[in-house]
C-alpha cells in the first residue's frame, strides 16, 4: 500500500480502504482458486496493482468512460482501475469461469459498484467499449482481430479510443505491423522500482 500511496497521493480515504481489503481477500481467495503464483501473493500491490495502474497514468479516464478489461483472470487491471475510476463503468471478462468468481466476489466484498465480471469469451462480446484493456493476454494482432468490433466510434478522452495492453520482453515483431500508430511507453517512467523494467504500456488507437 505504502507504494500506491507513493504514487497516487491523491486517491480518497473510500479508495485505500477499497485497496487495502484487496490483500486479504486475494490471499484467501488464492488458496482455494489459483489467480495469482503462490509465490507472487507477496507482491500483490507491485505486481499485480500497481501495475494495473500503470494505465492510470498513461490515461485518466473521464467520467462515463466505458471500459472492457479483455482476459482479466482474476480482476486485472480491470479491479484496481474500477476503485480508481469510480464514475467509469468496467466490465471485466474471461473465459475461465473460477477467475470470474474470484474477481465477482471481490468487487461484491469490496462494494465496488461500477464493476462488472462475467464470464464470456471476447468473440462472443457484442457491446461497445471507449477502450480495451488487457494484460499480457495475447498478442496485440491477435487481440485486435478480436476486439475490433467493439470499440466505440464516438470519441470522449484525451486520446482516440482503442486498446491499452501492458505487456513486457521483446516487442518490436509484434508490434512491428503497427509500427506508425502504435504508442509504447516504459513504466519505469512512472514507477521506479526494479520489477518494472522491460514493462509497458502499449497503446493502439483503433
């Protein structure tokens, strides 16, 4: 926690309490229902939210802002950009139903009202989304094949709608087919601890 607080000074007293419950729920969540290493549970809030909320920093989201989270697993990013975003509405999907257990008991635990899992494939959404979001799920032509057709043509933010995916290693084939449009920048510009090096956010309009 002291590393988001670090990071994000700003947030309400209704937001850390929402945080600070995100521990004790994953860890008891993570022994019945593996979302996160055994090993990693340690880490939660560098690995795993704080690095969701890389997204927040590349983007503050305005109010009304939908947002799909694309294989969330067990909640992320999509759960951490919730408690930031509280007047943005995120659905979260995957298509393994235990993850959208977990991630539903945690928005219902929580309180979390403008955070929605179910559990679904991405070929099989129909709505219309501002933004796509995903972590590390697949590769970015592969994803966009995928969620091309959900992306809103009628443009609210800062930046064009489209999708925001945190990825890390060697990304110049993968995104070489985009090499015009797409935005990549290193989290380590925002974060400075070690594990973020090679992290980050790519940003495709669509």
């Amino acid at each position: 926690m002291k590393q988001l607080l670090k990071y994000f000074p700003n947030i309400t007293e209704r937001q850390i309490e929402q945080f600070e419950a995100l521990y004790d729920l994953y860890f008891d969540w993570n022994t019945k229902i593996n979302v996160i290493s055994r090993k990693d549970i340690e880490n939660l809030y560098e690995h795993h939210v704080l690095h969701s909320l890389a997204i927040a920093k590349y983007i503050t989201f305005k109010p009304g802002t939908n947002v799909l989270d694309f294989g969330t697993g067990g909640g992320f990013p999509g759960i951490p950009l919730a408690i930031m975003f509280p007047e943005c509405r995120f659905k979260l999907i995957d298509g393994t139903g235990k993850k959208i257990r977990v991630a539903t008991e945690i928005v219902r635990s929580i309180g979390l009202k403008n955070c929605f899992p179910e559990h679904l494939r991405g070929e099989d959404e129909r709505n219309k989304y501002d933004f796509i979001v995903s972590r590390a799920v697949m590769p970015l032509s592969d994803l966009t094949k995928i969620m091309h057709k959900n992306i809103s043509r009628i443009n609210k933010n800062a930046i064009p709608n489209g999708i925001i995916s945190l990825k890390g290693g060697e990304l110049q084939e993968e995104l070489r087919p985009y090499k015009n449009i797409v935005e990549t920048t290193e989290i380590v510009d925002w974060f400075t601890e070690e594990w973020f090096k090679g992290k980050y956010v790519v940003y495709l309009p669509i």
